[in-house]
C-alpha cells in the first residue's frame, strides 16, 4: 500500500488555473474519490498523479519520496481509463497480460515472427500464467479469456480493464470516471465490484467521477472540487451531514438540501416565511451582526401539513415524482426566497421527501413543516456556513 501527498499542486493553462493550489494527504489503503461537475480539475488533477500532465507549481510525494519529476513508468501506479483503452486485436488474455509482457520488453520484440513467439513465452509461465488466472476469477472474466475485446459488453471491457491494472499489482490505482460509459444497472453492478476489489487486493486507490452516487457509496474520503479547488475534504457522512459552504449542499445529496432565506430571530430561532423555527443546540445561540442568513435543510427534514396550519410555510405542489419506495414532492412556497446554484433549479421552491406513494396532486395548496433538528446555517452572502 501506498500514502501520497500533494503539496501545493497547480496547473495552469496559460490565465487559467485548472488546478489551483491543492494540497493533500492520502493515506495508505484509503479510497480517495475526486468529486465535481466537468470542468472542475478532477481529471486534470488526476492526470497529474499519473505523470500524463506537468505540474506547474507543487510537488506529489509517494510513501514520502518525491514522483512528479519521474516518468509514469517509474511512479508503480496503474491507470484505468474512461474508454477502456483496450487492444481491439488483443485476446482478453492478452490485454491483462499486457503490462508483464512489457517488463521484458526488448527492442527485438518488434521482429514478427521473433517478436510474437517470445511474447507467447511470457504469457505461459508458470507464473504469469498463475497471476492472470487468479485476477481472471476474482473478476469473473475466465469463460471469455480467449475473446476480443468487440465480442464483450461494456461492463466485461471495463473488467478488462481492471483486471490490466491489478495483475501489475501497483502500489495506486488511478480511475478516471471508468463507469461513465455504462446504462444505470450496469454502473450499479459494477461499482459493486470496484468496491470488493479494493477490499480483496488493497491498495490505494483514487477516483475521478462526477456522480454523486458513486461518491458516497464508494469513497471512505471526498473531495469535492470547483474551479480546480477542493472545496470540502471528509467521509462521506461528513460532507453529507456538514457541508462547508452551499455549493456542497446543494452538490451532495439527491435531492440536494433546501436553502431558505431567513433571519436570525434573537431568540434562538429563525424567521423563514412568516413562521418562527427553533433552532436546536449550538445554532439557538448563534449571534450575527446581519440577522440574515441561510438555513440548510433536507428534504427529509420537510413534512407537508394541511393549509393554514401554525408554524408552516405557505406553500403549492407543483411536482409529484413517484421513485418506488418515496415521493419527491416540489413545492413553491408563498413567502421566502430560496437559493439554488447553477443547476437551473426554478427559484422559490423547495422539495420534500414522502414515504410510500403519495396522493398529492399539483396546484394543490399546503402547509411545509420544517423540522430543525439538523438544520445548518450559511451566510447570505459568502455562502459560507456560520456554524
């Protein structure tokens, strides 16, 4: 296993700052995911670890020796790229047995006939031929070990191409968004698997994706990135529940958190819509020089009440999404203001989580309990959070 270190990464491309300034620790066995939407840094950053992009400024340290001044050959960490990047005339055999083909590469292996008869030895040793079989069961890929990769689906290229990176047994795997390709049960089943192998073979491993999902089910850390700069580094529990600032809340979670304009009322609640909201522990005693702030809430946090009842917000179904097991039901609330980042989220509504298959119509006008219990609170107009 394997610690890496970032110290003050950057890379720029002429005025612009793909990466800017990161700097972190990944420790030995962790499983790193680099979140954010396209255009964030992620993959550059990645890319970074690999060798297959310069730094501009920093260094990266692996298990404390410095890498970024070495080739990608000389780093030991395997890259597992979005399009599979197989050999089209390549068995499934020969694909994974690839990189240890290469550790005995000699410029005679050009020769046709020499070439291929010597490549042919190194795959059937003893104990090439043992490693790749071993990495072949783990991923499921024995039946099809003498297939090209055209006759496979997109899950099975995408075990391909693991099975390539694990047989070099590198000390970091590198993935950059492998599921991306896949339908939704494919990318289910096959995060799955991504999550055994990194309990099976160990390592350390790091992961570029834009999805949410795969973040938090698949992450014991996150970082979550915005213009080539991590914005929140934690579990994913700790992103989820404690968002740094509103453009993590409103990035994590599906749906994201509810933000309401509100104001501190000096009594250890807030004003949101006419109706007064305790706030629980820490927040009651909050004081600010601005009473307006932000209130973050879940969906899960939102109870529809009938019309008119006290301690609600005023507000009127415009959406109800049947998902099987919860409804999401969006609603635009009749007297406060809410705040949505660059998702194209139409203003004024908030969206509440039901239980079982819900009989709410649109147009249909109702009351929105909120409870607290969790609630976080961000300044209006650095989006930070206060507490």
């Amino acid at each position: 296993m394997a610690s890496i270190k970032l110290a003050g990464v950057t890379r720029a491309f002429g005025p612009k700052r793909a990466v800017d300034n990161i700097s972190l620790d990944v420790k030995d066995g962790e499983f790193l995911v680099l979140l954010g939407p396209s255009g964030c840094g992620k993959s550059t950053l990645l890319r970074m670890l690999a060798g297959l992009e310069t730094l501009t400024d920093g260094e990266i340290h692996l298990n404390g020796s410095r890498v970024d001044l070495l080739p990608p050959s000389a780093r030991d960490m395997a890259f597992v790229f979005q399009s599979y990047a197989l050999y089209p005339h390549m068995t499934v055999r020969r694909n994974i047995t690839f990189p240890l083909i290469m550790r005995h590469h000699r410029w005679w292996f050009h020769i046709p006939l020499i070439g291929h008869l010597a490549k042919r030895r190194i795959e059937r040793q003893p104990d090439v031929a043992e490693l790749v079989d071993r990495t072949a069961r783990i991923l499921a890929l024995t039946p099809m070990m003498h297939q090209l990769p055209k006759t496979l689906s997109g899950g099975q290229r995408q075990r391909v191409a693991l099975g390539r990176a694990m047989v070099r047994k590198p000390e970091v795997f590198l993935m950059d968004e492998p599921l991306s390709n896949l339908d939704a049960k494919l990318r289910t089943a096959m995060r799955a698997e991504i999550i055994k192998l990194h309990q099976q073979v160990g390592g350390t491993f790091v992961y570029v994706t834009h999805d949410q999902i795969e973040a938090m089910t698949m992450g014991t850390r996150i970082a979550l990135m915005r213009d080539g700069v991590v914005q929140q580094l934690g579990t994913p529990r700790d992103i989820y529940a404690d968002p740094v600032n509103t453009y993590v809340a409103r990035f994590i979670g599906t749906p994201p958190m509810n933000l309401l304009t509100a104001e501190l009322d000096g009594r250890g609640g807030v004003v949101a819509g006419g109706a007064v909201l305790g706030l629980p522990g820490p927040l009651a005693s909050l004081q600010s020089a601005d009473k307006a702030v932000v209130l973050g809430v879940r969906p899960a946090a939102l109870a529809i009440r009938p019309a008119g009842e006290p301690g609600t917000l005023a507000g009127e179904v415009t959406l109800v999404e049947h998902i099987g097991a919860e409804s999401l039901i969006t609603m635009k609330l009749a007297s406060t203001r809410t705040l949505h980042s660059e998702d194209g989220s139409a203003a004024d509504e908030v969206i509440a989580t039901s239980p079982g298959y819900s009989e709410l119509s649109a147009g249909l006008q109702v009351g929105v309990a909120v409870d607290t219990t969790d609630a976080v609170l961000f300044h209006p107009g650095t989006g930070e959070r206060l507490w």
